[in-house]
C-alpha cells in the first residue's frame, strides 16, 4: 500500500526555488537522500519560478521537458525537493507516467529503511499513514469502483472507501501502541528526575558526527555510517564525568532545513480550531524562547487536511508534539507552558499544569526543595478539548 523505493530504481531529481534559484548546496544535498535511500540518479532538473503552480508545481512548459527526459532516460521514479499537494502529486503522476515523490515522501522512505527500535518503527509507520491518507486517490482507477470483499466492504462500499477505512483502523491501532511505549518512557524520565541525574543531549544535523562523537564518548556501539539518516532512534548511555557524578548521555537528531509552511493548512479548521493560525503562533513563542531552528513542522499536521477530526488532532499532540518540546526544552515544563499559552487559559484546558506541592508536610520546614520538576503534570482530558487548543492561539476564545 506504500510507496517504497527499490534498490537500483533510476531517478530524475527535480530542485524547484521559488523566487530565487536553489541553493548548489541544497541541491547536493537532495542527490544526497535520493542515493541513501537506495535511487540511481540519471539527471537533475534545477528550476526557478517566481511562484507555485497549483497544478504541477512546475510550469506546464517545464512539466513537458520532464516528461520527455523521463521517456529518453527511461527513468522509473521523478523526485521533487519541495513539498507537493496530493493534487499535484497525482497531476505529474498521469503527465509524466511514472511514480513521482516529494522530499516528504523520500524522506519517510529512508526513515522506513533505517528505524531499528521498536518506537521508532511505530512512529515511522504512523507517518507513512498518515502521509498516503491524502493521497489514496492517487490516479488508480481502480478504487473508484464499487467491488466486492468478503469481510471487509460494507452495502455499496467503494473500494476508496474501503482503503481509507482500513487505513484508519491501523492509525489507531498505531497509536495506541504508542500511547504505551510513552507511558514508559515518561516512568524512564521520572525515574532520572527523582535520581536527580543531569541530560546532556548530543543534537545536530544528519551526518554531523553525533553516533561517533556519542560511541567514542560512552563506549558504546551504536550503529554509524557516513551517510544521512544513517541513525533515527535517541540513544541513552550513562557517562561517568567526575568522581561520583554520572550523566545521561542523549543522542539525537533534527530538522533545520524545511522551514515551516502554516499557509499549506490554510483552511484546515477542526471545531473552530484554525490548524494553521495554530501553529504559526507555537512557532512564534519557540522562536522568541529558543530559536527559529527549532520551530514545529507543519508536516506533523497535514494529515488533518483529509478530514480527521478532535481525535487525531489529540493524538499528534500527545504522541509527537509534546515529546518534541520536551525534547527541545529539555524539560523545562514552565517554557512549555508557555508555548502552549497554559498560562493564560482558564482551569480545564491547559495541557501542562504546575499542581502545589506540599512539601513541607513531606520532607519538614529544614529541607529545601529546589527541584520542582515533578510538580507538573498532563491534563489528560485537556487535549480532547477543542478549547485547549483555541487558546493556544487566543486564550480568551475558549
């Protein structure tokens, strides 16, 4: 059902800038995922357009040189370093007669060759679904036709309809695999707090060094090679610094290259909770409080342009941007907070929430406690709330 580059498949790469020609280095880059992801490159095609078209991407004239290069190359697969509607997709799909992918798609290909642990392999399959749930159409005539199944269709089921639907099943079966795989790691993470064991976490961009620096540093043997994307999955080891006093070691990765486009959710609204306004405001507050890097994607949300509603909104909150920003604040619940504007909402709707502690009845007025971390809480029932997340936009709109 999913897409997967095969070993040796032939490409045509397609480097598209909008309003500037594309960057040689960005260009080297994309040939770069392209051949880890196991594609032959035949020819890349570098372009510059003041503006998308709607239908291709590309312009029409452009669109016919492709067409006629992929026919003399004999090429089996088109890439496009930039993201492309389903629409889009599927419009060069039926133009140039062969499979065509965007950076997305490449970039999930290779997180699907390469996740080892068994989280990772959960979220990298999520994402897959999620990515062709708006893209089942697809030009395949075939699901447009009314077909019998034993067991699976309902009275009058479309075979569209019947994919979509199995596809959601296996979302949610997904993600409550998750939901558990995250109650253990949040009992990891509070046992390191009550041990009161400092994180240092090693970040960077693909192919930057961080699984050598991290084995030399610990030890240990976690996987390394010379290629991007070669490891996905965070990595703890515990490293001894000073006679006792031990740290946990953490190693992973992050984005920095796509910066985010709130305006592809343009007129994605759940409950009168605008996904787009959403997220340019996240972004906004991470900027401020850490840094422009490290703004969220708005990947993690387009799988809410096909019409999923509260629920799945919960669930990339609760499994994907949560753990991002913890991640990115190191914990730090109160900048959290803040970027979820938890601060300004009223009772029943802020996702983090700072409950009193009664510590002096628990440890006496002689000790100080100055590490309140475990003050703070999930208020599990805010994120099936579609005021929560109005007020992260506007507090006062709940």
């Amino acid at each position: 059902m999913i897409d997967r580059l095969r070993s040796g498949e032939h490409a045509i790469l397609v480097c598209i800038g909008l309003g500037r020609t594309p960057d040689p280095d960005r260009v080297e880059e994309f040939t770069a995922l392209a051949q880890s992801a196991g594609a032959g490159v035949l020819e890349r095609l570098v372009v510059t357009r003041k503006s998308a078209d709607p239908r291709y991407l590309l312009g029409s004239g452009k669109v016919s040189e492709l067409r006629e290069r992929v026919a003399a190359t004999g090429a089996d697969l088109v890439l496009v370093d930039h993201e492309l509607s389903p629409s889009q997709e599927r419009n060069l799909e039926q133009e140039l007669k062969c499979r065509v992918l965007d950076r997305s798609g490449l970039i999930l290909d290779i997180f699907a060759q390469r996740a080892r642990s068994f989280e990772g392999k959960l979220q990298v399959e999520l994402a897959q679904l999620q990515h062709l749930s708006t893209r089942l159409v697809r030009g395949w005539t075939h699901l447009e036709r009314q077909k019998g199944g034993i067991g699976l269709r309902g009275p009058g089921e479309t075979q569209l309809e019947t994919d979509r639907r199995l596809v959601g099943r296996r979302i949610k079966t997904l993600n409550d695999r998750l939901d558990r795989v995250l109650v253990q790691r949040d009992t990891t993470r509070r046992d390191r707090q009550r041990r009161a064991v400092p994180t240092v976490a090693l970040v960077g961009y693909t192919n930057a060094g961080k699984s050598t620096l991290f084995n030399r540093l610990t030890a240990a043997e976690a996987f390394a090679a010379d290629q991007l994307f070669a490891t996905l999955d965070p990595t703890v080891r515990r490293l001894g610094v000073a006679a006792g006093l031990d740290i946990a070691l953490r190693r992973r990765f992050t984005f920095i290259e796509m910066p985010p486009r709130p305006d592809l959710l343009e007129g994605v609204v759940i409950e009168g909770i605008n996904v787009g306004r959403m997220l340019a405001r996240m972004n906004h507050r991470i900027e401020v409080l850490l840094d422009r890097d490290h703004c969220l994607g708005h990947a993690y949300f387009m799988s809410l342009s096909s019409g999923d509603g509260l629920d799945r909104l919960s669930a990339i909150f609760r499994q994907q941007i949560l753990p991002l920003l913890q991640e990115y604040f190191f914990e730090d619940w109160q900048r959290i907070a803040w970027v979820l504007n938890d601060h300004r909402k009223d009772d029943g709707f802020c996702f983090v929430v700072k409950k009193p502690a009664a510590a002096r009845a628990l440890f006496g007025d002689d000790v100080d406690v100055a590490n309140d971390a475990s003050l703070w809480h999930l208020d599990t029932e805010a994120f099936h709330r579609p005021q929560s997340y109005r007020g992260i936009v506007d507090a006062g709109s709940g």
